[in-house]
C-alpha cells in the first residue's frame, strides 16, 4: 500500500511535502474535528491517493467536519480552511511570501528568499514591476503569437497567422485546444522574460521540451525519493533544469549595466540590488509558473465559451463595442470588464489553483479552535470556490455573478484579484485578455460534440486528456 500510495502522489501532495520539509512537526491535534490518521507512519496519505487527489480528498474532509478540519501528513498535523468565513480569519494581507512560489523554490532547493520583512516587500515590488513593465513593452508582442505544435517546427506564425490558421480549418475540423495554448504560453513567456532571443523558434521549442521536463518531475520523488532512485530519470531532469537556468544566467548578465528599448521582466530585477542567484530564482519561478497559469487559464476560458453560447455572444458583443474594427490597444483593453468577469468566472469554475499554503508562524485561533505554532495551514481554495453559502449556483458557467462588488472583494481576498493577486495570475489574465479579443472577434467556438472533459487536480487544474474544439467564420 505505501508504494502504492507515494507512487500516486500528486503535484499537490508535494506542495504540502515541501513546506513540511523545511519546518519540525507538530503532533499536537488541539481539538480540531478531523480524521485520525489511518497509518501510524504516513497518516492519511492512503485516504487522500484513494481519493484521487488532495483536492477531492479536501472535498470530502470538509462536507464532513465542518469548515475548520484537521489530517494528518506522516506524522504531522494539518488545518484546512474551507469557507470564506475563516479565511478571513486567517489571512493576512501583509504576507510578502507568495505560498506558490514557496512551493516551487522548496521543490527546486532554492534557498535565497528567506531575508527582513523589508528585503522581502523590496523583492517583490521588483517582482511586480517586471510583470507591468514587460506587459506595457511588449503588448504589441502578445497580438503577433501562434502556436507551437510538437508536430511542428516549422517558422511560428505571428498573432494574424494564427487567427488565419484557425480560419482556415474546415467547420469540422477538430483543433487540439491544450497543445495549442501551452505553445502559445510558451511563446508569450519567454519572449517577455527574456526577450528577443526568444523570436527563433529552436529556442522556444528547446525551451518547452525543457520546462516540460522540469515541471513533470519536480513534484515527483520528493517524499520517495524516486527521482534519485532512477538515473536515466535524474541525469534528464537535471540537464533540463540546468539548460533552463544556464539560459536566465546568459540573459541576466546580458541585461546588467546595459539600456534596451525593450523592456523585459529580468529587467526590474537586475536594476534592483538583488544577488544574481536572487534574480535567477526568482525569474526561473516566473518562467515556470506562468508558462503553466496561462496555457491552463487559456484553454478553460475557451473550453466554457465553447459550451455556453450567451456568454460567448455577450463577450463579442462586448469586444465588438470596444475594438470595432480597429486594433486592440492597452487603453482599450481595459474596457473590456464582462471579458474581466468571464475570466475571473473561469478561474472560479476551473478551480485553477485549488490549494494554497501557509505555515503558522505563531500560535493562533480560528473561531474557537487553537491551531499550533508550525502547523500547515492549507486554503482549500477549491472547496471555497464552490461553496453554495458564498456562491449561488456554484457549479454553473456564470460570469455576471462578478457584476456584484462583494462577490469581487471576496475573489480578492482568496487571491485571484486586485492587491493580492499573485504577479503570474496577473500576467496570464492580460494575455488571455488578448488572445479572447482577437479570437472571439472572428471566430465562432464550439466544443466537439459527445466529448466529456475530466478534470486533474494538480497545482494547477488542467484536462487529463486533450480538449478538442471546432471553429467558424464570424466574417
């Protein structure tokens, strides 16, 4: 059963792995209703692999004990918070630390991060920065991108050469959504992380192939040590992180002490007084998250339009109305609010990242519940985004819901907008933003008839099988 059960652990497992890594246990369980561990040795690691994922387990954990439950990981205690109510308890909107990327540098045994409140804010107003200043120099870029096939490596077409493309598939013909928008990603990442190179296509499928790499290995062999135990396994992953990180180190040094009339995201970084391991970390943590958000945001923003007609007419309606038949700008951009909503629904509906993580720093309570000093502490953000009492009609497709305010401030504080809204997020809204308006202004988008799509639940929530859809001609 236990190498049952550490083969089938997810993504999300390591995340709870990882921070557990670096912190001492707390047995104590405080009186927090929960379920008692099924194994001595690995808690309720068992539950949560029959599961399916963390997710679902977290699912069923809290329909059964209430918004405030406990597990355990191994031999350590875990809070998950389940309802908006004692969320807001906890969190506090002061936290410089982005609990995504904690989860990513503890995977890829990074140590630089941990400075003074101070450093802390200062890294990430830099982080920040680069994200709006990339943004602005490069929005042109985001209307001149296509896809990147694995079957292709021909020359990657521009934005109007990708709107062509699709317009020239027949009504039936069926398109590969997830692998279209993960070289889309691809693409608009590392050209707005580190720039011009990034314009040949062998690089950016060089890149891919690597990030790939990466990515599907980091949150495996953690708790097993499974990784080290395979040196075909190992040899490739660290050939590919150190390919990736060989790349940021040629672009970091490249950028110091130099003006462009570019400006990209390591840019903010390397004119801040950051190390360049610093400025490594933090750009490689970029690159790997956005790449991933995006392509994911993309394709279940296309996936619910290609299955709600009304929502698809009312956000043409809309870019129509803003853009006409003029170019999109950034002033116009802003315009586009019902698009906003349909995004922020998509992220809701998706339950794109449906857990984060935080470790309590000193003892707390949350409603009459003591929760212990170095407890794991996990938003179960995927149970919150469903919750009836908070969201009417929670398992439909409903962007107008984003019209009331509350509900707004509410998706604020969960961290999927405004001031706590992490900078990857906020970078994948944009370009999704920019591929919907080009898109939907010319094509009809429909879902392929009979096709069901199941849902993986990882760190971030994607497909597990490709997602098909057709196209038509709006003119």
């Amino acid at each position: 059963m236990l190498d049952f059960a550490i083969f089938a652990v997810t993504f999300l497992l390591a995340l709870v792995g990882a921070v557990l890594y670096l912190y001492p246990a707390s047995r104590q369980a405080s009186g927090i209703p929960g379920i008692t561990p099924t194994e001595e040795k690995d808690g309720n690691l068992p539950d949560i692999v029959n599961s399916g994922s963390l997710h679902e387990f977290l699912v069923n954990l809290h329909e059964r004990y209430g918004p405030v439950a406990s597990f355990w990981f191994g031999r350590r205690l875990v809070v998950s918070l389940g309802t908006v109510d004692v969320l807001k308890q906890h969190i506090n909107p002061n936290k410089t630390s982005d609990p995504f990327e904690t989860m990513l540098k503890s995977l890829l045994r990074y140590q630089s991060g941990g400075g003074t409140v101070s450093e802390n804010h200062t890294r990430k107003k830099l982080y920040e920065n680069g994200v709006t200043n990339s943004l602005q120099s490069n929005f042109a870029l985001l209307l001149k991108i296509s896809p990147l096939t694995e079957s292709e490596l021909e020359p990657l077409r521009l934005s109007e050469e990708l709107l062509d493309k699709w317009l020239s598939y027949p009504e039936s013909q069926h398109i590969p959504l997830c692998q279209h928008m993960l070289g889309f990603a691809m693409k608009s990442v590392t050209q707005m992380v580190m720039g011009s190179a990034f314009e040949d296509d062998q690089e950016v499928i060089r890149f891919q192939k690597n990030h790939g790499t990466v990515w599907s290995e980091i949150g495996k062999g953690f708790l097993d040590g499974s990784l080290d135990k395979s040196t075909t396994r190992k040899r490739q992953y660290e050939d590919a992180l150190m390919q990736l990180e060989s790349i940021l180190k040629k672009m970091i040094k490249e950028r110091k002490g130099r003006n462009f009339s570019q400006s990209i995201f390591i840019d903010s970084l390397v004119q801040g007084n950051l190390s360049d391991q610093q400025i490594l970390e933090d750009s490689m943590i970029f690159s790997l998250a956005s790449c991933i958000i995006t392509a994911k945001l993309c394709t279940w923003a296309i996936c619910f339009l290609t299955t709600s007609e009304e929502v698809q007419k009312k956000l043409y309606q809309e870019i129509d109305q803003v853009f006409g038949k003029g170019p999109v700008t950034t002033e116009k951009i802003e315009q586009l609010r019902y698009c906003r909503q349909v995004l922020c629904e998509t992220v809701r509906t998706s339950k794109l990242t449906p857990v984060s993580a935080r470790l309590q720093d000193i003892e707390g309570k949350i409603d009459k519940f003591i929760i212990p000093r170095e407890t794991l502490v996990l938003y179960a953000l995927g149970v919150v985004l469903q919750d009836p009492s908070t969201w009417p009609s929670p398992y439909k497709f409903d962007p107008d819901r984003f019209d009331d305010e509350s509900i707004m401030k509410t998706f604020s504080l969960l961290g999927f907008s405004g001031t706590q809204e992490c900078p990857e997020l906020r970078f994948a809204y944009m370009v999704t933003t920019v591929l919907l308006s080009v898109l939907v202004r010319r094509l009809h988008l429909f879902s392929v008839a009979g096709q069901v799509i199941e849902t993986k639940y990882e760190l971030v929530t994607s497909s597990k099988e490709e997602a098909w859809i057709t196209v038509s001609k709006r003119y």
